[in-house]
C-alpha cells in the first residue's frame, strides 16, 4: 500500500469492461483478502465500473489472542464503549487516500470513486470519506461502525464530503458487529452529514456477513451513485 511500510500485495482488480470512467475501493473485514470481494463485485460488474479490492497487511491483533492476521488496524473489542487504535486508524485511513489519489492520477476524478469495506473495511471506508478533502461519490458501508466516533464532528470540519450519499446495510442476526451498533452508526452520521443522504438498510435473520438481497442493493447504490457518462 502507499505511504505504508508494511508490505501488503497488489489489490484484487475487476476492470471495467469498457473505459472505466468510475471506481469503486472496496476494503475487506478483519483476517480476509481483496479476492472473495473482487470476485463478489465481479458477479454484480458494471460495464464502465473499475473495482479496486486492495489486501490489508498482517498484524497482530489484539481481539484475536494478538495473532497475526490481516487487518487494517488494532482491534480491542467491537462495542461501542471499547478502546480503539487511533494512530493505527488514521494511518490507514490515509494509506486508503493514498490509493484514490493514485486513481485520480489514473483519470479517474475523486468524484467518480466511491469507497466501501465491510465490518472492519466498512468502519474504515466511513473515517476515511468524513475525514478526506477529496470529494468523493459515496460510501457503501457494510456489517460495520464508524471509528473513532468521538472526534467527531471536529475530525471532519474540513471534509468535501458533508452531502455524500452512504449506503449502510447491515443482519439483524450480527454476532460480531451487533445490529445496534449499526443502527447507532447510522443515527451518528445523519448528524455528520446531509441525513436524507444515509440510507440505513437491514436484513432479516442475517448473521455477520453479506447476501445475495444485499449485493443488489449494493449494485443499485453504485449504478446511482456512479452512472454511465455520455463520453464512453
């Protein structure tokens, strides 16, 4: 990753099948890869769409008896009273900025990219859209939480992205990241960012992972948020 000395691989990509004129940074959850996602993207593409599904680094994380495993930053505990990683956030929260810096250099303006992530990349993909200067397209926001919460609002005083649209879905049946939390989340953003722009969207009986209803929910969000422009 940019900007990082800890090594991580090249991201999983699914390329537009035309010119992409749009991009989508999604960030997988805690001890994943970029690839179930890449390959989860690839099954609901937009044609003009680039998906970028970058691989976080290995560390050792605290929530998981300290083993290694990938992650984007030190977990304590996942209720919303736990301590958390500030200096391991923020670090990646610009590794993330970084990486649409990088597509902007690609040709892709900052406005056509949307960021997103589920549980951990989720959380991550939130901080990183409410604290950027780069204007973004959107967020979509999945089994997850908004870290750091308390340095808000001030952490995004000086943020592009206050009328930014956010899709945030998450199982009524979460083990891990419970629904409230979610729900908490959702309440916490609406006074962020332009409320009627968060679309808060629950799934019946869903435990801590993603499903089929959702996925089109998720292609929905992109193909309004990112539509296809008259030049391609």
């Amino acid at each position: 990753m940019c900007g990082n000395n800890m090594s991580a691989p090249l991201p999983a990509i699914v390329p537009a099948a035309r010119k992409a004129t749009a991009a989508v940074i999604f960030l997988h959850g805690l001890g994943d890869t970029g690839h179930g996602w890449a390959e989860a993207f690839a099954g609901i593409r937009i044609p003009h769409v680039k998906y970028i599904c970058p691989h976080a680094p290995t560390m050792p994380v605290s929530i998981n008896m300290r083993m290694s495993m990938p992650s984007w930053f030190d977990i304590y505990g996942l209720s919303p009273d736990a301590d958390e990683d500030v200096t391991g956030i923020k670090r990646a929260s610009e590794n993330i900025k970084a990486l649409i810096d990088q597509e902007v250099r690609n040709g892709i303006p900052s406005h056509r990219i949307m960021l997103g992530g589920f549980s951990q990349g989720g959380a991550l993909s939130l901080y990183t859209a409410l604290t950027s200067q780069q204007k973004l397209a959107g967020v979509v926001a999945l089994s997850c939480w908004l870290p750091l919460r308390n340095s808000f609002p001030q952490a995004s005083a000086t943020s592009a992205n206050k009328d930014m649209h956010v899709l945030q879905c998450h199982g009524d049946a979460d083990p891990l990241v419970p629904f409230l939390f979610g729900s908490q989340t959702a309440e916490k953003m609406k006074s962020l960012i332009t409320p009627s722009n968060i679309t808060f969207k629950s799934y019946r009986g869903l435990p801590h992972s993603a499903c089929p209803e959702e996925m089109v929910d998720v292609k929905r969000f992109i193909e309004k948020q990112l539509p296809a422009i008259s030049d391609e």
